[in-house]
C-alpha cells in the first residue's frame, strides 16, 4: 500500500470518527435545548470524507433523519464519493 493511500485513508477514518461524534453531540444538544452545530457543518464534514459517520450517526442516534435532505443528501454523497473512488482506482490500477 503506497504512502499515499495510507493517508487518504486515515483522513476517511479521522472524518469518519469525527463526524459520528459531533452527531451525538448535536443530538445531546437537541435534547439538552443547548447550541446546536449548523447544518451546513455536517454536509462539509460529509462532503470531505466523512459521510459514513454522518450516515451511521443518523442511524445509530436516529438523528436528522425527519430532514428530506439529510436522508437522500448523505446518501447521494456517498455514492458520489464511491463512484469517484471506483474511478480513481481503475486509472491509476
């Protein structure tokens, strides 16, 4: 596995983690009535590599899955994101 591989996949793994944690800290918030963290954040953080958290957030804390765009977004990302991957793979295989 080449040094570059290893670190985009660590960045996966860091955003994934990252942004299954700040989805039970925005549910925690929800229900403590507390700030909440800006939806726009979780597309960003979703967007650069961390929609598998995102969804598995969504899942496992049942959390913005009532909002349209949560529900079909993420999952269009993470297609998007596996279609480029499957891309990437098959130029530089």
């Amino acid at each position: 596995m080449s040094f570059l591989t290893k670190v985009v996949l660590l960045w996966l793994l860091f955003l994934t983690v990252i942004t299954f944690i700040l989805c039970a800290a925005d549910k925690f918030a929800a229900k403590k009535q507390m700030r909440r963290v800006p939806e726009k954040t979780f597309f960003l953080l979703s967007a650069l590599g961390g929609s598998i958290g995102m969804y598995a957030g969504m899942l496992t804390f049942r959390h913005k899955t009532q909002h349209w765009y949560f529900k079909y977004g993420i999952p269009a990302i993470i297609v998007a994101q596996a279609a480029l991957a499957i891309v990437i793979l098959r130029l530089t295989a």
